[in-house]
C-alpha cells in the first residue's frame, strides 16, 4: 500500500466481492457540505440497488471532516500526499468495489471559510441531483469512462475495473428484471399466506394445508404453476421482514431492514432518513428481574396505549441532540423511534428469547461504526432503563424488551422497479409497513380478512399489483395447534372466488415462511407455491399442498426470482437480447 495513505478499513481485496461500486470523494476541509453528499451517495446506492461503499480520500482537514465521514458510515483514507491528484489517486487504489466512481471537479456547494480552503485549491464534493443523467462530474470526457445512470431505469454504463487507479474502461451491465420492464395493463393478486408451510402429522403424514379442505386452491392447482419457494437459502430461517422481501423481488440479505422500522412505518410514523426504530415488547419480571412472559399475557390494544402514555410521560431524552418518539402499536407490541446525529442500528436485542432470564444490556454490534454504536447504545439503555422505573407498579406489564434495530433509508418502490402501482390490504402494523417502504399504498386496517377482500375489490381498477396479507395461518402454527392452522387456511380459501371474479390476470397464492404447528416457529423449510395465470401449462395436480409442490413445475425455486415469473405471466417482461 501507498505509504502516503492510511486507510480505517481493510485493505482493497479484504471485500472485493462484496462491493460492487466504490464512490470516491476527495476532501480538504468540506465540513459544511459532506454529510449532504455522502448521504446522497448512499442514496443513489440505495436507489439502484447497488452493493457500494462510500470512500472520503482526505488530504489533512482541519475542520472534522474525518469524524463526519465516520460518522456516516464513510470509509475514510487519510493521505499526507498534498494535491487533489494524490488524493483521488489514494482513494482509487483503496477502492474495494469492482467499480469505482470518482468525482474530477467542483460542482456547486455553499462552502464556508474552512471549504473556500479546499475549493481554492481543486477540491470540492458535488452538491447536484444524483441519478439525473450522470451521477455527477465525471473523471474526464464520457469515453473515458464517466458513470452514468438514468433516473427512470436502473441500467448502468459502470467504471471498472479498475488496475492500478487507471483503467477505466466501459462496461455495461444490465439488472433484471428491471431493465426488462415494459407497461401492460395486466393486473396481479399477490395472496400471502404467513408461515403457510408446515410438517407432516406423525400419524396422518400430511402437512395441515394438505389436511385443510381447500376446495377453491385445489382447483386452482390444477391448472396453475406449482412450486416450494426457498425464501433465503437452504436451512436458512426466514424472518417475515426478508420473507416478504424475497416474495416481492427484493434480495432479503441485500435489502434486511430491522423490524423497528416496519413496525414504525407501520403505525403510520413518519421516518426520516437515519432514523433508527427498535420494536418494544412489554413483558412480565419476577422479583428477582427475570423474564416470565415475554408478552405480557398479551395486552389489549387500549391496555397498549394507556402503557405508551405513560412511558411517554415519564421518559425523557437522555441526550440534548437526540429525539425520542414511542408509539404504540399492538397487543404487546410498541415502537421506539430515535432521531438525532451520529446514530446508529448496529445494536442487538435486549429481548433474550427466553424466559427464567433477565433482558439484556444494549450492546453496540460491529458493522464499521463503532463510534455511532456505542453512542446509541447508551442513549437506549438511558431510555429502557427509565421505562422500566415506569412500568415497575404495573401488575404484568412490568418490564420492557427492545429488539429489531433498524435505520431507515429510501427503498426503490414497485413502482420505481417494475411500473406498478401497487395496493396492500394487511392488518398488522409490520406488513403495513412493508407494503409503505415498498411505495405501495395501503388501505385503512380493516376490520376482518373478508373486509380486506371487499376493501380491495372496490379498488381493483385503480392499481395495477395487489397484496393481501393474512395473518391467522401463522399466529395458529406458532400456538403449536394444528388443526387451527389447517382451519386458518380454510378461511382464506373460501375468500377466494371472491378475488377471482375480479378477473386478475396473475394470481398468486404463497406465504413469507413456513410455521409449522410441530415447531411452533418460523423455520427453513420451503415454502408453498401457486402461480395461475393464462399462460401456465398446468400439470392436473391433484390438489395444494406440499407434496404436489413438489413435483410442481417451478420445482424449488429462490423467492426473489418470484417476482420475475410474475411479470412475465403479466406480459410485462420485453424480451432480453436480440
């Protein structure tokens, strides 16, 4: 490695594979203006979908730029070298990506007295609009290699690879299915079923979709494409938040977000970008501090809001800079939202899963900043600690758990990826706030599953992709009862007809997980699969259930190539090379 550079992170072949793209901004003194620019680089990479990392190459600021690179996630390089070329040579040759996007010139910022420092001698971040044409000032003329990457579709001319800091050449790389999208007027019923996998009865050897009596998914079987979905990977377990992730064509190990921020986006709280959320448990502590019910013997939503009040009067922020929001949400179920500079969602669970056992301290977790960590970790546990003198006189609600940690960003929408406007109809706060970080409008919580069916069918015209979530098939298997999930998923079925006679075009029957009843949690089993449409060839299976998923026609097939089918039965796939 150059002796002139010390980079804070690995060296360049560390993550090679990990890194698709490496943004890299020379900086001398750019304080008033960096955090705008690196978030919107972080943004853009978000946006598009891209593997990235944001490297700030700095040439000796005085003016805390380094601690604000930091601070946001940014790998930092110091270089002694002075000059604007030893700079961005520095923090090419640290790249990690197989790509690398450096900035070559000034583009309009408000700089201060320190940033007239860095400007007047060639230095400067880009302010600009990202993904509006080129991304921003390009390293020399467009055939030398300049990124460009439209607003409206995701494929890309990237620079790359890079040998040696000076091969730039040209190599475009497409993203499916996204750059095959083309408009249809077809429209799509996406019925997710959760935890709909299950395991066969020791005695009567079927699973309890297949000891259900779904007359309306066993006809549809038989002329429908029949698969097992693996949601992750092979003996991975999914959460539902990956889950339904990979359902809607979303990498879930790219694309994970914390449960917090669903939960939050769920109970309609308006996040901002770097907010971090953490979902609340109340629970129930013995004498001794220990966990006895990590529900609390599942409160009343009105319980639940009386909880959140006077949580809300008794804690207060613990820092002058951070915000506190707390939210109810249900049941047991509250948000914790955090707002402020420096944060971070690298925090574990305090809820330990168990019982006999005390919650757990806030820990900060190794994800590159440990700063942020560490510091937000402390502002939680000020708060839960308060929290809990609160909830101390409380018969059962008497305790609290924090788990799910996440900070929100921008996701590309349905609408941004595939051109669909797309409607949910869910009840439970999570899978509301899914449907809302995917760009998907979501209908009021409706009273019952049928009010969901009726709610979407008066809305049919307008919406090109509709998601209705049903929630009873999972909440049975995790009570261990068998014949209440096999129950559950009756009553989906005889919804049915009533989505048919809408006259979708692709209608699509599946769940986020298996919960299996013998369990009594998510598991890694494959998931059941049924695609109609008119363009399925349709094999006469017998019936729906996981034996004949398994001789189905898409076999087993990774979740996030769903979506894919999807299109293509819609008619909304153009075909990819001449």
């Amino acid at each position: 490695m150059d002796r002139a550079t010390s980079p804070d992170a690995p060296p360049a072949d560390a993550a090679l594979e990990d890194v698709e793209l490496s943004i890299v901004m020379p900086c001398l003194d750019e304080a008033e203006t960096l955090a705008t620019c690196i978030r919107k680089a972080q943004r853009f990479l978000a946006e598009h979908r891209i593997a990235g990392e944001v490297i700030v190459a700095d040439n000796g600021s005085t003016d805390g730029s380094p601690e604000i690179a930091r601070r946001l996630g940014a790998r930092v390089v110091h270089v002694t070298a002075r000059g604007y070329g030893n700079a961005l040579r520095a923090g090419i040759a640290a790249a990690r990506g197989r790509f690398v996007r450096a900035f070559g010139r000034v583009s309009p910022c408000r700089p201060g007295p320190a940033g007239e420092r860095g400007r007047a001698r060639g230095y400067g971040v880009p302010g600009g609009a990202w993904g509006q044409g080129a991304v921003a000032a390009r390293v020399g003329p467009p055939d030398q290699g300049g990124i460009e990457r439209s607003a409206n579709r995701a494929a890309a001319a990237r620079v790359g690879p890079v040998v040696d800091g000076t091969d730039r050449r040209r190599s475009v790389i497409p993203v499916l299915p996204d750059d095959l999208v083309q408009h249809a007027e077809s429209k799509i019923v996406f019925v997710v079923l959760d935890g709909l996998g299950g395991l066969p009865d020791p005695e009567t050897g079927l699973t309890e979709l297949e000891a259900a009596a779904t007359p309306n998914l066993d006809r549809l079987a038989a002329r429908a494409a029949l698969g097992l979905l693996e949601i992750v990977g092979p003996g991975i377990t999914p959460g539902s938040g990956p889950g339904h992730l990979a359902l809607f064509g979303y990498d879930p190990v790219r694309w994970n977000v914390g449960r917090g921020v669903l939960s939050a986006l769920g109970v309609g709280f308006e996040l901002r970008e770097g907010d971090v959320a953490a979902r609340l448990n109340f629970c129930t502590l013995d004498a001794e501090g220990r966990i006895v019910d990590r529900r609390a013997g599942r409160p009343s939503d009105a319980e639940n809001r009386r909880l959140v009040e006077k949580l809300r009067a008794a804690v207060r922020p613990p820092a002058e800079d951070v915000e506190v929001f707390i939210e109810p949400e249900k049941e047991h179920r509250a948000v914790l939202v955090l707002r402020g500079a420096g944060l971070s969602a690298a925090l574990a669970d305090t809820d330990p899963q168990a019982t006999g056992v005390p919650p757990l301290h806030v820990r900060p977790v190794p994800d590159g900043d440990a700063e942020g960590a560490e510091r937000t970790a402390r502002v939680v546990q000020e708060v839960l600690e308060a929290a809990q003198r609160a909830l101390a006189d409380e018969p059962r609600a008497n305790g609290i758990l924090a788990r799910g940690f996440g900070m929100y960003r921008r996701y590309p929408s349905l609408a941004d990826r595939f051109r669909l406007r797309a409607l949910a109809a869910a009840r439970y706060p999570m899978y509301r706030g899914l449907a809302r970080l995917l760009g998907m409008d979501v209908l009021p919580v409706p009273e019952s599953d049928e009010a969901a069916v009726a709610a979407v069918a008066q809305r049919f015209a307008s919406y090109d992709f509709h998601f209705l979530h049903f929630k009873a098939v999972d909440s049975r298997g995790e009570d261990g009862d068998f014949w209440a999930k096999a129950a559950a998923i009756e009553a989906v079925d005889r919804l049915l007809p009533q989505l048919e006679a809408l006259g979708p075009d692709v209608l699509v029957v599946t769940g986020d997980h298996s919960t299996p009843s013998r369990s009594r949690a998510h598991s890694w089993h494959p998931v059941p699969v049924l695609l109609a449409s008119r363009w399925c060839r349709g094999a006469g299976a017998g019936g729906f259930g996981e034996a004949a998923c398994r001789q189905g026609e898409l076999g087993i097939l990774p979740a996030v190539h769903l979506m894919t089918l999807v299109l293509a039965h819609a008619g909304r796939l153009a075909k990819f090379g001449a």
